[in-house]
C-alpha cells in the first residue's frame, strides 16, 4: 500500500467533511455548520490560514492533517503547532 501526502484542494471538500466529522464524534463534539465552513475557507484560500493535508491510498482520501506556523519567542524561524 503506497500512500500520499498532498496539499489540500477544493475537489477534497466532501472526503474531508467525512472524515472531520468523524474526528469531532470521537471528541464528542458537535459539528456546527458555521465553524466547519469556516474552517474550510481557512484551509482552501489562496494564502491559507491553517494549512491542510490530505492523506490518500489509490486516490482514495483517508486522512486530513491541520496545522499552522506560528513565531517562537526563543528564535528567529517559525515552527508548527
């Protein structure tokens, strides 16, 4: 099984709206259609608030990944939280 990791792309609304969901049940949280749109935005603009990737398998997506880059206060570069 060979799996990619890649950007993601506004063709990837649905997937990642099945597997976001099912992150928030395991959290027992519930979704909102306000802060899952947004969330979207922020993930597919053109420069991105919170970068998104998407995990696929024969072209299939499997996985989501948010993450974003934010200043350290202990050195020059960014770094990921």
């Amino acid at each position: 099984m060979s799996v990619t990791v890649r950007s993601i792309q506004l063709e990837d609304r649905s997937a990642w709206q099945e597997l976001y969901m099912a992150y928030l049940k395991c959290y027992e949280s519930e979704p909102d259609k306000f802060s899952t749109d947004l969330l979207w935005s922020r993930l597919t603009k053109d420069n991105p608030d919170i970068q998104g990737l998407v995990a696929e398998v024969d072209g299939v997506v499997v996985g989501i990944c948010h993450f974003h880059y934010q200043l350290t206060t202990w050195s020059k570069t960014w770094h990921i939280s």
